[in-house]
C-alpha cells in the first residue's frame, strides 16, 4: 500500500473513532475522494485495533476497576461497582454483536457517498437533539440495566456506514441523562469489546493468508492510530468537561450537505 495513504488512514481512523462523527464513514470516504483504491477491511480494522489500544490507555482506571470487581467476592452482580461496569458494557454489547453476525457483510452495498451524506446529517442533528434538550447530568454510576440495553441497541444504528457508534451511543446516553464526559466514557468502554473481537478475526486472517507485506501494513497502521486517536480523546475529554457537542454536529452536518451535493449533483 502507497506510504501516504496507509498515514492519511490511521490518522483519520485515530482522530475520528471516538469522535462522535463516525471513523469508518470517513475511512469509506478517503478513497472515494482520492484516487487511492479502497484500502480493504483488513487495514479499516487494523488501524481500529491501534485505536483500541489508545482507549485501552486512556480508560486504565476503569479496566482495573472491572478487572478486579469481577473477581472480588461478595456482593452481587450489581452491587460491587467494577463488576457493575462489566456487566452494564456486556449487556449493551450484545444487540451489536447478534445483528452483526445476522446481517453479515450484507450492508457492504451501503458504503456510498448518498449513504453516507445521509447518516451524517441526521444523526448529527440527532446528537444536537438529545445534548441540548438533557438537563440532567447524571453520573455514569446511575445507569440501569433497561439504560445500557437502550444505549446498546441505539449501537446497531452503527452498522450503517456514517452513523457514527461513538456518535450514536453518545446520543443514546445523552437522551437518558448522562453528563457529557459520562456519555463518552461508557461509548468508549463500549467500543473494547467490538474491536478487540474484529483484531482478534484481523489477526486470524493476517496468519492463514501469510502475506508479509499485508502485516507490515497493518502493524504499522495500528501504530499511527495508536497515537492519533489518544491525542483526540483527551482533547474531546478536556473539551467536554466545559463545552456541549455542537462542533461536532456543526462538522457532521456540513460534511453531509457536502456529500449529498456531490452524491446528488
């Protein structure tokens, strides 16, 4: 793969993944606005994996939390606080994970600028929605059970290229009360198990197919999206902690009039 385009990927997966403004729409676009020929799901997936590590990084606290809270004894499933987190993340990742495995590669067709334009638009104005009309500002402790499920199935949406999954469950948890920061850290909590499931098949493949070149690629896309998207979720953290997501819907809706005017024009 041409050395610009595999940085020009990572970068754009690293800043994008955890903004709510959809990576793998923008990852669909980089070659559809270039002369570049697609890039494939296997680089789209390594420089998630990269992008994983970052918010592995970031989220330290919380994973231990988890980690330890599920082997503690006592307390019930709920009452120990990383245990909670674990089974809350569980439950809102098993919509994705069982309409992912029905619909297959079924959506591929989807990957296209009207598509795109679309999805871009309304579910931007759709985070604008929830964010503005919240006035609550609940901690990430006050999640439910019936939250998390809702907050999970509001993750489908994701599947259809543009949405944005960061962008949709930040919405989801905005429309149910989470405090800014609170919507982001679960989204992000949400986003560890679904890559770490796409790397693990990543690196299945990579070793049947055995191609050197196709690693190299991969190993060093994660790394460039390693550092991108570790710089972007502080700097969106630090923003969200005194600001609202306007910018983000202010991007999200003048990059879909855009590409509804190339699509339709």
């Amino acid at each position: 793969m041409d050395f610009l385009q595999l940085v020009v990927l990572a970068v754009v997966q690293g800043i994008t993944e955890f903004l709510p403004i959809s990576s793998s729409g923008h990852l669909v676009l980089v070659p559809l606005l270039s002369a570049w020929p697609d890039q494939g799901l296997m680089i789209d997936v390594a420089v998630h994996v990269g992008s994983l590590g970052a918010v592995v990084v970031y989220l330290a606290g919380d994973l231990r939390a988890m980690v330890a809270g599920t082997f503690r004894r006592g307390a019930g499933p709920m009452g120990e606080p990383g245990r909670r987190l674990v089974v809350l993340v569980a439950i809102a990742t098993m919509p994705v994970v069982v309409v992912g495995a029905v619909v297959g590669g079924m959506l591929d067709g989807l990957r296209r600028l009207d598509v795109i334009g679309w999805t871009m638009l309304v579910f931007g104005v759709a985070l604008w929605l929830a964010d503005q009309r919240c006035r609550a500002h609940r901690r990430l402790e006050a999640l439910g059970v019936a939250g998390a499920l809702t907050i999970g199935c509001a993750q489908v949406l994701a599947l259809v290229p543009g949405t944005s999954r960061a962008g949709i469950t930040m919405t989801a948890a905005r429309a149910l009360g989470l405090a800014r920061t609170d919507a982001a850290r679960f989204s992000m909590l949400l986003s560890i198990p679904t890559i770490a499931a796409a790397g693990l098949l990543l690196g299945v493949e990579l070793v049947r197919l055995g191609e050197l070149a196709l690693t190299r690629d991969a190993l060093l896309g994660a790394a460039l999206a390693f550092g991108s998207a570790l710089v972007a979720i502080i700097a969106m953290m630090r923003w969200l902690r005194h600001a609202s997501f306007t910018p983000f819907v202010v991007y999200r809706v003048l990059l879909g009039v855009i590409l509804l005017a190339l699509a339709y024009g």
